[in-house]
C-alpha cells in the first residue's frame, strides 16, 4: 500500500506562486505515474500534471507555461510549483499514485490541500 500527503497549500493573491509537495510512503513501485489533480466545488476533479519515474511530465492546458511539476525519487516525492496564479487555479489539490507495474491498477489519492487565489 501507498500513503500520499499532500502540504503547501494557502491563501495566496492572483500573479503570486505558491509550492505544493506530495510524500509518498509504503510499497512505492519504481514504475509509476505521480501526479496532481484539482476539484473545484461543484466542478469534476481535473487533470493538472503528471510525471513518471523518469521525469517525463504532462500538463493540462490551462497551466502549461504556469505550473512545473518535479519529482526527487529519493525522497519519493512530488512538488509542484504553481506561477502567474490565477482566480481560477482556486480548488483542492489532490495528490495521486498509479503502480504502471500493471495494465489496470487503481490510484491512490492524497487527502488533498486548499489552493485559494484572491482577485
């Protein structure tokens, strides 16, 4: 089993940055998919980046050239780092984990951490 916890989370203006980290625990497979999601309220929960255990990423339109997602599999953890935020980048970050290891395996979600941007 793998535990997810997401931290980094705040208030923050819109065109400020804020860093969010996810640490990963457990039984970490060294082929996986890291990455991070966002639910607004009444909105599905969306992609906003991933990347895989060679740092190959991929991002959501509407953060590219914003958003950089980063991953030290060392300390087997993954940050990202949120720029030029916007009003609408306001949801609950979820952190997830997906073992590549197999075709179909489900992934494990953090428990999630409040982005907020003020106009």
């Amino acid at each position: 089993q793998v535990q997810l916890v997401e931290s980094g989370g705040g208030l923050v203006q819109a065109g400020g940055s804020l860093r969010l980290s996810c640490a990963a625990s457990g039984s970490i497979s060294s082929i996986n998919v890291m990455g991070w999601y966002r639910q607004a309220p009444g909105k599905r929960r969306e992609l906003v980046a991933h990347i895989n255990s060679r740092s190959s990423t991929n991002y959501a339109d509407s953060v590219k050239g914003r958003f950089t997602i980063s991953r030290d599999n060392a300390k087997n953890t993954v940050y990202l780092q949120m720029n030029s935020l916007l009003p609408e980048d306001t949801a609950v970050y979820y952190c997830n984990y997906i073992d590549l290891r197999f075709g179909a395996s489900p992934p494990t979600w953090g428990q999630g951490t409040q982005v907020t941007v003020s106009s």
